[in-house]
C-alpha cells in the first residue's frame, strides 16, 4: 500500500536537496575511468567490496619525486564513489607493488612494500580503508618490517578475528609472517615470524587463510643442493606458531627447478599448490593438494596438469566452488603465447583433457591470464591480446565442463581502445559476472580503468537514470529513476547509522512508484545523525546493487509544539511536536480552570518528531463540553502550550 504522506504548513521544512546524481551511473564499453591524472598508474590490484562493486589499489607517478600508492572504490553501478583520481594510502617515498584483500566490511587492507634512498632498502606496511574512503590507521601506513635489507611482495590473508596475515620476502633469504589486528595493532614478534628459519633462501611467497584461524604458505625454497629451487609449504596458528614441521612441509622437491607457487583453499582445511616445473626440461605446470596436516593427497611431487610441447608459464588458480580447482596458464605449444585451462577435483582427476583446453589461441601473443571462479563450477579468465598488434584486453568464461559461455572463439573483447591495456587484475562481482581494472595508454601515459561483465560476456547497462536524495522535516527522502522496471523488479533499502556503521535491511520498505520514478521516506531519523542508504534491486538477474549515497546528516531540532489539526476540532485533532533527542516526555490536556483532563504521552521517547490523536475525550472516556482547552508538552525542564478548541 502507498503511504499518503500529509505534510502541513506547521509541520513542512523547506525542501533541501543534499545529493543529487549529476548523470546516469553506467559502465562504458572500453571501461570507465578510475584514474586519469598526469603521470603512470600501473599495476592494480583488486578486491570486492562486498556489494557488487570493487575497491582498486596502484602504484602512481603523478609526482615525480616518488611513487605513491592511492586507491579508489568503484560502485556496482559504474560511478567511483570516493575523491576523484583516489585516495592516497602512501605518499612518502617510492612505495610499490601493492596487495590487497577485502576486510568483510565494505573496507580493505593494502600493503605494500617501500624503498628509502639513498640506500633503497625496502621495507613493508600495511594501511586499512573504511567503506566510505577513510584512512584508519597511521598516516602513510604501518610499518610491518622495517629490517636490514629489503623486504618486499607482501601477500594477505584474512584471519577470523577481523585483522589480517600477511607475508612477504626477506631480503631474498626467509619468507616472514606478521599477525595485524583489525585496529591495526602488530600481534606477534617485531618484523614478524621467520616461516622458514636456516641458511637457505626462501622467496616468492603465497598465503591463504586455513579456515580454522590460521594461514597456510607456499613459497619458492633454495635449501637444495644441487642449486635447484623447490616448493614448500608451511601452516601457523592464530599465534604464529608453526603447525607442520620447523623446516616446511615438501611440496615438490623433483629434480631441476620448482618455481612460482600459486595457492587457493580446497574447502577442508587444506590448499592446492600449484607451479611451473622444469624436471623434463621444458617448463610445465604440476599441483599438489595437501591436507591440514601438511601431507599430499596426491602422487610424490604432485601430478601434471600440462606437460605439453613448449612452456607454459603464468600460471593462476581459483577455487571451482565444488571443492576442486580451475587452472589457467600462459603456453607455448603452437610457437607463441596462447592461454590454456583445466579442471581438477579433490581426488587429483583431471576433467578437461590431458594438457587443458585452449581458451584462446588466435594470433598474436596472450599473456598474463587471470582467473576468478564464476560461482557455478567455472571461472572467468581474462588476459591481455596482442592479435591485432598493441595490447587488449580479452576475457572468456568456461562452465564447469569445459565448454565456454561466451560462443565467440578465442574470448571477447573487453577493451580494444586506443594504446595498450596491460596489467589486467579481476575479481569476481558475486554475481556470475566479474568486475576488471588495468592500465591502459589510450591518452598517452598509463591511466586506470575498469569494467564489468555479466555472466552473458555484456558490459553491464545499468538500470539507473539518477537518484537524488532529500528532506522533509527529519524525514529523509530518497527518490531514484530507472531506464526501465520490470513488473516483478524489487528493491531493498538498508541504512548505516552512523554514517561509518554496518548497513542493515530496512524491513518492508514502504516504496511509492511513479512510472520509472520509485521514492522511499524514511520516517525514523534522529535530529543531527549522519546516514548512509544503500538502494539493492532484485530481478530476473539477481540481486545487485543499484546505487549507494554519500553521508547524509539531519538537521538538528528545537523543541516545538504544534498548533494541532483540525481546530476547532470535532470529534478528533491531529497534535503534533518535536523533540531535539532522547529523553522523557509529558503531553497533558488541561480545561481552562487548570484542571488536567487527561494525559496523552508520559515516558520516554526518541528525538525526532511526534504526532498523536485525541479524540476529545477525559481519561474516563468521557466525551469533553465544547470550549477551550490547553495542550502543555513538558520535556526535562523545559514546558510548551498550545490552545486548542472543542465545537461540539
């Protein structure tokens, strides 16, 4: 039912517009722009913000003197929603190559590794952004290890406890652990845990979390004697202690090089590891599934998943959300660089042929392949496409048998501006669909952009025209126009109160339609808060995001008693009041000999505004003579009187 909303002239502020869309929020077909500035943005990196939209990290060169790291969020909808050009994590000296991982709260955790001239030693911090765009911890981040030498590649994991793991490489000689709390506080030794102690070089680490409050992590290891590089692994409790033995569990100690691990979660508490391998000459890609006790599931220094002519380099791996894994890589069969996939499941079968399928062999090279599971036994791989001579950006999604969605050979283009388009980074919108960023050179120097995709293989059209939001009183108002609205189409309204608090569902939202103009009024505001509202539409694609507004604050209040309608009244009035906050009220009916008639209100209430009927009656029921009578409001030490007149 549509709520009739009645304002009258003693109850009516004027209508004040505090936010209003400047134009249609939508993704572009060639990306939408999330940083343009002068200077190089380059390698991204990407994480969900856990609404359909994604929170992206770089490095920039918009200074000279430096290289900074700066982030932005992007909405489900298209329209970057903090600073334009980002926000600054770190603008101190030559900071690089940043991770990052979403912290379950509509925020991020970054890290990265910076170096300090005249010596360039690298050292490691860590930062964390709220949902709306704010710096939480020390300005231009915490130091992680700020030992000798260079420490640098940080990698990150959630723990369970709402702070975050995180590893990096030592000087190119120990892989090393850290525990940070959600407040940003460093939980386990100064410069972290050795993973690995000994003489040896351990490199190239990679971490996921254990699901049990722990981390597992695979690294690159020097320790053999014949000057080989091997892989091991190693888990840690929530206090850092070491799970599987002091020296790593072996991954794959086979003869020649053991290269490049990649590691994702196998649902019980164990991992796959996966890697390039040169122990029949040529590089190949093999795995290896271990358990939460360290040992492999599988044949000694783990099976092929391509061992086909050539090498095959560039490896990823993501969950198939059926317990098992899809594997992508970069292969050198057909005498240039194509991209291949496979399929394997908890027991070590391989589901897509011996050596994978192509995902795209056309000409030219395609390097640099990345994947993200499709929420459906498949995954999304995107890569960077040189057939028609610069760089380009392609993506194909392949269903859990093997066969592609998208029926276009050899993927879809995503971006075929002008310029290259490298360093490609995606991450999966919850959807079916995927949400990418990259560098891209079509206005000379390195900018960023994003896209995304639906699980059709589109560019998302979004169905939002513009929204503004508004209010009446304390009663803010948020109205929204849409390209077109199904008549199944549904929306959810939520609201953080505060403004940096968690959205909750508002239950059954009383929403008014005008054709393709919806408007929702929230009648439970306090005076002087700051709100967020977050506006989700649910239709025959699911339910998404539609838009997300910027803090809204309701003015602060008097306290007022209004003059009540009708008056004179018969048999009922309307009497209204407001009340600047929280506190105890008293609404008493007097006759003109000062004698209280009745008591309306007497107990606590919330600020805001007010309104109750009175029907003209005695506290005994008791129809009331015609005259006049008074309406006192007492509010703590304050008292307010209205008159009103009964004409029978």
């Amino acid at each position: 039912m549509v709520r009739k909303y009645i304002i009258t002239a003693l109850t009516t502020f004027l209508l004040a517009i505090l936010w209003c869309s400047p134009s249609r929020g939508q993704w572009n077909l060639d990306g939408n722009t999330i940083c343009t500035t002068p200077g190089d943005q380059e390698y991204p990196a990407i994480t969900l913000d856990g609404i359909g939209g994604a929170i992206i990290t770089w490095m920039d060169r918009r200074r000279t003197d430096r290289i900074d790291i700066y982030v932005q969020r992007i909405g489900v909808d298209g329209n970057v929603l903090w600073e334009e050009n980002g926000v600054p994590i770190s603008s101190v000296m030559w900071d690089a190559y940043p991770a990052i991982i979403a912290d379950g709260l509509g925020g991020a955790f970054i890290s990265w590794h910076r170096c300090q001239p005249p010596e360039m030693d690298g050292d490691v911090y860590i930062q964390r952004i709220d949902t709306i765009g704010n710096i939480l911890w020390t300005a231009n981040g915490i130091p992680i290890s700020t030992a000798p030498g260079y420490q640098w590649l940080p990698v990150l994991a959630l723990d369970d406890q709402g702070g975050v793991y995180i590893a990096w490489d030592s000087d190119s000689r120990n892989v090393h652990a850290q525990r940070i709390s959600g407040e940003g506080n460093i939980l386990w030794v100064d410069d972290g845990v050795i993973i690995c102690p000994g003489s040896s070089s351990q490199q190239n680490p990679r971490i996921i979390a254990d699901g049990a409050g722990g981390a597992i992590i695979a690294w690159r290891d020097y320790r053999a004697i014949n000057d080989f590089y091997d892989v091991y692994a190693q888990r840690i409790d929530p206090d850092g202690n070491y799970l599987w033995s002091a020296e790593g569990a072996p991954i794959s100690t086979a003869p020649d090089h053991q290269d490049s691990p990649e590691i994702t979660t196998d649902g019980a508490g164990g991992a796959y590891i996966l890697w390039t391998d040169r122990r029949s000459g040529d590089y190949d890609i093999y795995a290896q599934r271990i358990d939460p006790d360290g040992n492999g599931y599988w044949t000694t220094d783990g099976i092929a998943i391509c061992t086909a002519g050539g090498n095959q380099y560039g490896h990823q791996i993501a969950p198939d959300d059926t317990g098992g894994a899809i594997i992508t890589w970069e292969d050198y069969r057909h005498g240039n660089w194509d991209v291949y996939a496979q399929r394997i499941d908890r027991a070590g079968n391989v589901h897509w042929g011996a050596n994978g399928i192509s995902v795209c062999t056309a000409n030219g090279n395609q390097n640099d392949p990345q994947i993200v599971s499709n929420m459906a036994g498949g995954a999304i791989i995107t890569w960077t496409d040189k057939r028609n001579g610069n760089s380009d950006i392609y993506a194909q999604r392949i269903e859990g048998d093997g066969t592609p969605t998208w029926p276009i050979t050899n993927g879809i283009a995503i971006c075929t501006a002008t310029g290259d388009q490298d360093y490609v980074q995606i991450a999966s919108d919850g959807n079916g669909g995927s949400i990418m960023t990259w560098s891209d050179t079509r206005d000379g120097n390195m900018d960023l952009y994003a896209i995304r995709i639906t699980m059709q293989g589109a560019p998302v059209v979004t169905l939002l025209q513009s929204y503004s939001v508004s209010y009446t009183g304390l009663d803010i108002v948020i109205t929204w126009t849409l390209s077109e609205a199904s008549q199944h189409m549904q929306f959810f309204v939520l609201r953080a109160e505060p403004a940096d608090a968690v959205f909750e569902i508002i239950q059954a939202p009383e929403i008014e339609r005008d054709h393709l103009t919806f408007t929702f009024r929230d009648l439970n505001c306090k005076s002087g808060m700051n709100y967020r509202y977050r506006v989700e539409v649910e239709d025959e694609l699911g339910r998404r995001n539609l838009f997300e507004t910027e803090v809204i604050t309701t003015p602060k209040t008097r306290l007022a008693l209004y003059q009540n309608y009708p008056n004179p009244f018969n048999p009922t009035t309307n009497i209204q009041y407001q009340l600047p906050q929280d506190g105890y009220v008293k609404l008493d009916i007097f006759d003109v000999m000062g004698r209280k008639v009745i008591c309306l209100i007497d107990g606590e209430q919330e600020s805001g505004y007010h309104a109750i009927a009175w029907h003209g009656r005695d506290q005994h029921g008791k129809c009331l003579d015609s005259g006049t009578y008074f309406c006192r409001l007492t509010f703590e030490k304050q008292v307010i009187t209205q008159k009103l007149i009964i004409l029978r």
